[in-house]
C-alpha cells in the first residue's frame, strides 16, 4: 500500500522523486579514440565522479571499457574515485553497441567469456537507479548500432533498448562530433531528460517514447567538456529521478524475446506478454492486478518463468500459490495436462530449418498452422507411420500450431518456435 500511494502523489502533484545512482562510465575503446581523446574522458570522468559522490553518499560508481563485445570491468561499484587506463587498442570497426550485451550479463551475473577483467560481476547497490554514462565516437552504421538497418528501425537499437528495459536503466550520451547521421543515431540511444533538444532518429520501440525530447546528449570535438556542460552533467546525475514502475507494460514478439539470460518486469495494475522465452531463460513479471499471457506467449523447455500479482516493489522473487495439497494442478505451458498424457514430441523446438516430429502411436495427419490461422502444411500418413521430418526453413520466425491425430482417433496440438 506505501508503493501505491506514493505513486498516487507523484500523479496528483507532480512530484519528484529524486534518488541514489549506480553510475557505470562506459568507453569506447576503438581505435579511432585517441590517446588525447582518452585523457579528456579520463579527466571528465574523475570530475563528474568527485561532484556526484559529494551529492549523496549512497551514490556509486564504475568504469567499463568496451570494444564490440570484449569488455573490462575495472572493480564493482564503489563509492570512491575508480583506478582506471586504457585497455584495448585494437584496431578497425567495432559494434560498441554489443558491449552493452556483455555489460547486461555482468549485471545478470551470467558468465561471459568476453568479459576479460578479474572483475566478472556488478552487483546494484538496492534502491539505487541505474545510469550508464557513454563516451564514445562511433559512426551510425554497424559501429554504433546493430547491424545495416535503415534508419528509424528499432532493430538497429535492440542493444540500447534491451539493456534500458531489463535493467530500468538510462544513458547518457558523450559524443564526440560527427555527422548528422551520428548524432542523430546518438540521441536515440540517450534517455530522456538533459539540454538537447535537437534532431534525433526515431523508432517504433524506443523505451523513452518515440522520438521525444529532451535528451541526455553532449557533444564535443574532443570530449572536453566546459564548465557549464560539466555543471549541467552534475544536476542531471544528481538530480535524475528514480525510476517510475509503469501502469500497464506490453512486452511483445520479437522484441521482447529472450535468448538468454534474465527479464525482470513490474507494473502497477497489468502486464500482457506475448514474447518468446528460450531454453536457459528466466523471466519474472508481476503486476498489481493481471499478469496475462496472451495464446502466443511461449516459455519453451528448460526455461523458467513466474508471473505473480504484486504492485510496483522492485522486488523479484518467485512466488508459490497458497493453495491445498488437493486444489493444487500444475499445467505446463508448452504440453497437454497431466490428465492427458502426450503422444507425440517436436524437436528440436525451437527450430530454424528441419523439425521432426515422433509418436508414440501410428499417426494419421499432421497439421501445421500459423498464428492467422494458415494452413503452411497438411499431411495424411500411411499406415505405421511414427516418425516425420518436415522442412521449416522458409517459415517466418514465429509461433505455430502442429496438430497431430492418430490411428485410433486421438488428436492434440503443441506449439512449435520458427527462429
């Protein structure tokens, strides 16, 4: 109840909460920053760092360096000035977007062989937000973003986007200038709030609204930053609210699916799920009132996924259901009940080009159907008939329905993954 009406106060009165920070500093490390870029970033750093654990004394700090996936992670949070220097050189183009990957999977505790520091693991202070400060040069195209998507293709920020969703994070964007096209990619990446209120490339999933200004964007020839932008750094840092818990969240296919490691969501009256968990994926969503998953939700084998009703508490823990030995029924999402034993198997599930499919009785059909109710394949067999193998590769990545009906007139259906 302290949840709720605290957020029943921000809503009628505007206002604002403002909290500590777990500050990650992530640079760029290609070889296009030079040693006196470096050594401007190095300086702003450990001024930005001074100013923001003066501000508030739960406040912490790291720095990351990046080059495409490889990572260094110089120590863990820690609310004194980091020890840090240049760690890689190395040379041509590198994704530094997927840094943000390796950098996810530090804050997941996943092991990452890319993570190449002693330090393996960031461990959030509880109660404090999350801020990723950038440094960085990179050109739009397959430096910065992912992969040669066009512009405004939210494909190209899955990196940024996935790592502000499942980490309730922001970023804040040190560019040093360049093109149109850069800075524009740039301000896509940075949260809302902060001075700039220029151009910016917009796209259909951006977690801070489509296309919306302000954003926390500077830029510089060489990553000195004045006094006044080092001030307005500062406020922004020290100033940033805590991270409001939405009303109603959708967390949708193919965005919003996971191929790995963790996703934590909360909502203060509803979530609607219609996303894909692989094999080796945990999710936890709860919400105040509904947690619902929609027929094209799938959590396939070997995953593990909760939804629990809970407000906005920014506590992830699986949940039991109070229920008597004799009440309880436990259904899985992906097979028959237990009251009605399955007959036949799909694997490999999920699938990208063969999938074959066994029984445990003489089949008499297989039918596969899309989600818009399609028939993409239909078959009568012959007598005898246990095992088929039927080619998917063509399919869109998607869910789909196989029925299958035996000899004898059984008939059950189960969902087949298309990656």
């Amino acid at each position: 109840m302290k949840n709720v009406w605290i957020f029943i106060l921000v809503a009628l009165f505007g206002a604002k909460s403002f909290g500590q920070v777990d500050v990650i500093f992530v640079i760029d490390n290609t070889s296009s920053i030079t040693n006196s870029n470096y050594d401007s970033i190095q300086n702003t750093i450990e001024q930005i760092t001074t100013n923001i654990l003066q501000c508030n004394n739960h406040n912490k700090v790291t720095v990351v360096h990046i080059y495409g996936y490889s990572t260094h992670i110089e120590s863990d949070f820690d609310d004194d000035m980091p020890y840090f220097e240049r760690r890689f050189t190395g040379t041509g183009v590198a994704n530094v977007g997927r840094g943000f990957v390796t950098l996810s999977h530090a804050l997941d505790n996943i092991n990452d062989s890319n993570i190449i520091s002693v330090q393996k693991v960031l461990h959030r202070t509880p109660g404090n937000s999350l801020i990723a400060c950038f440094f960085t040069d990179a050109n739009r195209g397959t430096d910065l973003l992912e992969g040669a998507y066009n512009i405004g293709d939210s494909a190209a920020f899955i990196n940024y986007t996935n790592f502000k969703n499942n980490h309730s994070a922001k970023i804040m964007m040190f560019l040093k200038s360049l093109g149109l096209q850069e800075l524009n990619a740039a301000a896509g990446v940075a949260s809302v709030g902060g001075p700039y209120n220029g151009t910016i490339e917009s796209y259909e999933d951006d977690p801070d609204g489509m296309g919306q200004l302000p954003r926390y964007l500077w830029s510089d020839s060489d990553f000195h930053l004045n006094p006044t932008i080092l001030g307005q750094v500062y406020e922004s840092i020290c100033n940033v609210p805590q991270f409001e818990c939405p009303s109603y969240l959708t967390i949708s296919y193919p965005n919003y699916n996971m191929g790995f490691g963790n996703d934590y969501r909360q909502a203060a009256y509803q979530i609607t799920a219609n996303n894909i968990l692989n094999n080796g994926t945990t999710a936890l969503y709860h919400a105040g009132d509904d947690v619902v998953l929609k027929p094209s939700f799938y959590a396939a084998s070997g995953s593990n996924f909760h939804g629990y009703i809970e407000g906005c508490s920014d506590n992830y823990q699986a949940r039991i259901g109070n229920f008597d030995e004799d009440e309880r029924e436990e259904t899985s999402l992906t097979e028959p009940s237990n009251k009605e034993l399955s007959f036949f198997n799909i694997a490999p599930n999920p699938a990208n080009s063969i999938v074959s499919i066994t029984t445990t009785e003489a089949m008499r059909s297989v039918i596969i159907t899309s989600q818009d109710g399609k028939t993409l394949y239909s078959r009568a067999m012959p007598d005898k008939i246990t095992s088929i193998d039927i080619p998917v590769g063509t399919y869109a990545n998607g869910i789909y329905t196989v029925t299958v009906a035996t000899a004898n007139g059984k008939i059950q259906t189960k969902k087949l993954v298309k990656n």
